[in-house]
C-alpha cells in the first residue's frame, strides 16, 4: 500500500525482494518441520528395533513391510 500513496516509490525490485525473503522464510519454516519430523519417525523406529526382537513375547511395533528386507532386484 505504500507504493501507492507515493509514487516516487516505484522500485519494482523493493516489493521483489521482500516477496522473496517471505518466501524463503515460509519455506525454511516448513522444510524444518517436515525435517524434525523424519528424524523423529527414524529415531523411533531405530528405538523399537533396538528394544523388540520380533519374538511372540516382544514383538516389533512397526510395520511388517518395513521389517522386510529388499532383494537383489529392488522388490
């Protein structure tokens, strides 16, 4: 709105740089989150695979697809 009022303020590389600066600041926010929250997932599951064997008394707690281990080919 300040660029409107006054006209001697027609920079178009002010606004640019200040859209620009928000946008990294938005997008950082939102990588560190989704980063805090793969390092959580990870640490977890590293956890209950320290503490549960697998057995009938303790068993793993995650996911049996990700128990399995790949093949050669990638299935």
């Amino acid at each position: 709105m300040a660029f409107n009022y006054h006209r001697e303020l027609q920079a178009w590389v002010i606004p640019l740089l200040l859209t620009a600066f928000f946008a990294y600041l938005m997008c950082h926010s939102l990588l560190s989150v989704f980063e805090v929250t793969a390092d959580a997932l990870l640490l977890c599951f590293a956890v209950d695979m320290e503490m549960n064997e697998g057995s009938a008394e303790k068993p793993c707690l995650v996911d049996q697809e990700l128990l399995v281990k790949p093949t050669e080919n990638g299935k």
